[in-house]
C-alpha cells in the first residue's frame, strides 16, 4: 500500500442543528471566513504535507465535488465516497477504506475548526494500536467530555458523572480498526470503545483553539473571530 500520507475528512452529516442554514448548502461548505469550512481543514492538511484526501458525501452531496473538484487547485488529490443514505462515521470510513489506500490515516470531522498542527497527528506512530486520538478541554454544550486521558492513553470515564476530555474529531487510525466489519451504518463509538478495553488507543491534549461548528451561532463566532 502507498505510504503517501493520507486523510478522510467525514462531510456526510445532513447538519440538523445547523437549519435553517444547510437546507440548501451542506454543512462543510458553509462560508467562514471568505471561503467553505472543509477548505480551513484542507489548508491544515496541506500544512502538514497531506496528498490525498477521501470526503465522504450524502447530503446534498453533489455540491461538495462541484465546489471542491479534484483537489488540483489546492494541490491535492480528492477523491469522493458517496453515501446513499449517510452510514454514520465507521460506516462511511469502511466503505471508503478501498480508496484509503494505506496502513494508517488521519480522520477530520466535517464539523470542527482547529488550529492544530496536523504534522504532529501524521508522525505519531500507532505501533500495535489502532488509533491516536487528539483530546481538547470540555465545551460548554460536552461538560463531561468523551473519555480520560491517562498520560498517552485513553480511557473509559469510570462513571457517568465522571469528568474526562473530549474527543476533538481528530484522529489518526489503522484500517486494522476496521478489518471484518461489513458495509453499512455503523457509528465508530463501539469501535474506540473495543479498542480502548484492549488498550490499543493513544491520545494527546491539545489547547489550542478548537471549535465545534454544529449551530448557526457557532459558526458565527467562528466567522467573527477569524476576521
């Protein structure tokens, strides 16, 4: 398999919580300052030294090729998975495994915006795990956050009520992850918590900005903010 390094960015989402806005314009394409908000997560793979990126597709899915194309303006090659309907995110991720053509892949939510160095996520070494996943402080809307971070390792919280950090939406992991699973909806939660009981999950803290584009008002600071 190809050692280029390599990402999927997840874009099937049909945005509820984003209406009135993605009636007509799927989420990743929303405008945030001058140009789509898949295109600030396209700049940080550019950074980072990406030469292909797989963008799955369901939800007005058709204008994101049409807006985006084969990546040559923004020198890289993209390639498209379309969904019909949208097969969660280990779904979409298995079906889109024949064009990850490669051990190991970074992941990026649709939704999110980070200023992270993604070069960092690239270089972390999976040796026998099957993901790294980047962590950041608890949102006001996620309190409890998604998982501990145990030094590098993730953790299941012990308790309900427990307080960890929550998953950033970005990840780096092994197809190994997803190695016997059939096509078809399938949320990638299970997935991480198997691996997470088998200790095959790393993770770091990030604390820099990051935001979880997933309402009007959110995109709106995010847009102000930038400009």
């Amino acid at each position: 398999m190809a050692n280029d390094r390599v990402a999927m960015i997840l874009a099937a989402g049909r945005g509820e919580r984003m209406q009135p806005l993605t009636y007509h314009t799927p989420k990743p394409l929303l405008p945030v300052a001058g140009k789509p908000l898949i295109a600030h997560s396209l700049g940080r793979l550019i950074e980072a030294g990406c030469t292909r990126v797989v963008i799955n597709c369901a939800h007005l899915g058709e204008q994101i090729p049409a807006a985006l194309g084969d990546g040559s303006d923004y020198g890289l090659d993209i390639l498209y998975s379309h969904e019909d309907p949208a097969l969660e995110t280990a779904g979409g991720i298995i079906r889109a495994l024949p064009l990850l053509d490669c051990e190991h892949f970074v992941v990026i939510n649709g939704d999110v915006w980070c200023d992270a160095p993604l070069d960092k996520v690239f270089n972390h070494p999976l040796n026998n795990d099957l993901a790294h996943l980047v962590m950041v402080d608890n949102p006001i809307q996620h309190p409890l956050g998604d998982f501990l971070l145990d030094g590098s390792r993730i953790a299941q919280r012990p308790h309900p009520d427990s307080q960890g950090f929550t998953y950033s939406g970005i990840g780096k992991y092994s197809r190994q992850m997803f190695a016997g699973y059939s096509a078809g909806f399938r949320p990638l939660r299970p997935l991480l918590d198997q691996a997470i009981a088998n200790h095959q999950v790393s993770g770091e803290h990030y604390t820099g900005d990051w935001r979880d584009i997933g309402t009007p008002e959110r995109l709106a600071e995010l847009n102000n903010a930038l400009l």
